[in-house]
C-alpha cells in the first residue's frame, strides 16, 4: 500500500497542473461589467419568457425586476406551467401596482405532451407568443432569479460587442446558510470547471454551456437550429441549448453576473442533494463506466491530496502538499465572490465528498424510476420505468 502513495500523488498533482494552467483557466470565470458593455438603445427588440411553476413566493419580485429594466421597456410572457399556489394572479397583481400590465403577458401552459420536459414545453409555448411581436431577442430567464437593473442591457452589450447569439449569467446564488457557504460556491466552481467560459466563446472549440438562470439568445439563430423542439426531451436545458446553438454556428458567452440573484435558497443539506441528485446522472448520459470513472477521478483530485498529507512520507506528503496548494488558489476567487471569508477554501475536498455522493444518490433515482424530480415531476428515468414517472 504505502508503494502505491507516491504513484497517487503524482497522479492527483498532474491533475491539478492540468486543471490550473490547461483547462482554459475556467476558475476565472468573466464577471459583467455594466461600464464597458452596457448596450442603451430604446430600440432593442427583446422579450422576456419566464416560465413558472408554483412560484407564489418570490414571483412579485421577478416580475418587477423584469418590468422595471434601464432603458427598456421589455414585455414580459409569464408561462404558467401548472401552478396550484396563485402565481399567475401575483404576478398580474405586481403588474398592475407598477402600472405597467400590458407589458406582461401570462401564457397559461397546456398540458405536457409526451416527449417533452416540463420547463423546455413552458419555454417552447412562451417562445411562440414572443416571436409573434418580432422580437430581435429573448430573454430565458428561471422565475427564481431577481434580474439586476441593467442586466439585459448588460448582455445586449456583450452580445452586440462579440457578435454572440447566446450570452447568459450564472447569477449569485442564495448562500446564507451552513449548508449553502459549504456547498454553493462549490457548484458553481465545479460547473465551470465542466463548462470552461474561455472554451466555450471559442468557436472552434465543442465546449458548449450557459446557465438557464439568465440567457439571451438571438431569436433568428434559435430559429436556424430548430427551437427548442430540437432539445424537447433534455433535463439540463441551458447547456443542451446552448450546445444546439454552437453545432449550428452561433457563438456563445458565458460569465458571472455582478447584479442578478437567485431568490431560491437550500438552507438545509438535503435541499442542495435534491436539486444536484435531479440532473447529475443525467450529465454522465446514463453511463455507469463514467459514473465509475466519476467517482475515481473525485477521490484522486479532491480527496487523495489532503489525506496525502498526513502519509508519513515526504515524496507523496510532498506532492500532496503541492495539489492542495493549487486547489485552494483556485477556488480562491469562487470563495471571494460569494463574500466568504479565506478558510472556507479549505473546505472544497468535503464539498466534493459531498457531491460525489449525490450524484452516485442521483444514477440510484434514474434506475428507480425517479430521476429528474422537480415539483412533482420525474423527468429521466430508466427506460423500464418510464410507466411509473410522475407525469
């Protein structure tokens, strides 16, 4: 056993030397910067397509946001995907206290057909309304998210200054909680680690990414691939459109938002495994040799080089060491964006301890019967269990 640490320690240290300087820095992840891409003209085309689902709670406020953009009066079409709790009734309300109710339209979503996902059908029906007024762009936006003042101005800049057809934000995620300071600025981490931003504005490059809290998207170019009809059955949506728009020459942009938040908290740990558990198989594709190879490449990239350190040894201390220094610098910056204080860098080997779990929890859903839950919903399952899915 002890001949075998150094051969780990090289292997987790040449992870690291990869994952740091050839990975396209993804760990530097763009921010917005309403200075230098604002883009002020009261002729932008663009409309917002919200799609919603039992969102009583936080709906007011989203709905006001989008209403109230600098420099833009964006009608807003509210898909009301089946909601029980009077979302559509609060969101005319927050309407109407603003004076401005013929900018939002509620769509009220018919029933799911079969090949569909819920959000991508909601989507599809919002989408339709919204070409009807010849917009330019569309605003794809989750009805958990409070988009900042200038933040469609912000991405019309970016996408008119990179002639992009897709730029989207990984907003701020709620991190109040234990559980959240833990786990959150680890997720994000980790998707752009998936989903590096340098590689995805590369055209050359197949990476393809964006985040479904805020997307703007050239509508003529979501037209040429196809809509999202080409992607109806996908569980992870933004990403899956995002790929979609890249195979049929569109370029893409992605970054961190300085001003949109999420409004949807996790506070306990369970809460995160859910939302991470729905989709995480799924991202494998249902492979059981990539989950195999998942949970072997997390223990020798976060969990081999901290217990290295207690070896005993110098050559494997010495390299674990080194690893553990380039992990904690590179999630430096993820840890200060969401204001934490330093240590909590020290933290990602349990975050990802955490993750690994949840998705090896998540392939368990998908070959019960219950993957992809969301709201009453499960939306990717094994094929022998597609009769028992909640529809």
């Amino acid at each position: 056993m002890l001949s075998t640490l150094p051969i780990v320690g090289v292997i987790s240290l040449a992870i690291w030397l990869y994952l740091t300087f050839a990975r396209g820095f993804f760990w530097r992840a763009p921010r917005s910067n309403s200075s230098l891409s604002s883009y002020r003209d009261s002729g932008l085309r663009v409309a917002a397509v919200i799609p919603a689902r039992d969102e009583a709670a936080g709906i007011a406020s989203v709905v006001e946001a989008l209403l109230q953009q600098h420099d833009l009066k964006m009608p807003v079409f509210l898909v009301d995907d089946g909601s029980t709790d009077g979302t559509a009734g609060i969101a005319r309300a927050a309407a109407a206290k603003l004076g401005r109710t013929e900018q939002l339209t509620i769509v009220e979503g018919q029933a799911l057909p079969p090949g569909w996902t819920g959000k991508l059908w909601a989507m599809h029906q919002g989408i339709e309304r919204a070409r009807a007024l010849d917009t330019e762009w569309l605003l794809l936006a989750d009805a958990d998210v409070l988009q900042g003042p200038s933040t469609v101005s912000s991405l019309a800049g970016i996408a008119r200054h990179g002639e992009y057809d897709l730029v989207s934000y990984m907003v701020r995620l709620h991190c109040t909680s234990f559980a959240e300071k833990l786990l959150i600025p680890a997720f994000v981490y980790f998707f752009f680690k998936l989903y590096p931003p340098a590689r995805i504005r590369d055209p050359k490059n197949k990476t393809a990414g964006a985040a479904g809290g805020c997307m703007l998207v050239r509508a003529e170019t979501l037209v040429r691939a196809g809509g999202v009809d080409a992607i109806r059955g996908e569980i992870i949506d933004d990403c899956s459109l995002a790929r979609l728009i890249k195979q049929h020459g569109g370029r893409l942009w992605l970054g961190l938002s300085g001003e949109s938040h999420s409004i949807r908290e996790y506070p306990t740990f369970s809460a995160i495994e859910r939302m991470v558990s729905r989709t995480a198989f799924n991202q494998l594709n249902h492979s059981s040799l990539a989950l195999l190879g998942t949970v072997l490449g997390m223990a020798l990239t976060y969990m081999a080089p901290p217990l290295l350190l207690f070896s005993g040894r110098f050559v494997p201390t010495a390299f674990g060491a080194l690893a553990c220094v380039l992990m904690f610098v590179t999630y430096f910056d993820m840890v200060r964006y969401y204001r934490l204080s330093v240590p909590w860098v020290l933290t990602l080997p349990l975050a990802a301890l955490f993750y690994l779990a949840a998705t090896v929890h998540s392939a368990l859903k998908y070959w019960m019967g219950t993957g992809g839950e969301w709201k009453g919903r499960a939306q990717d399952v094994g094929a022998g269990q597609m009769d028992t899915a909640v529809k």
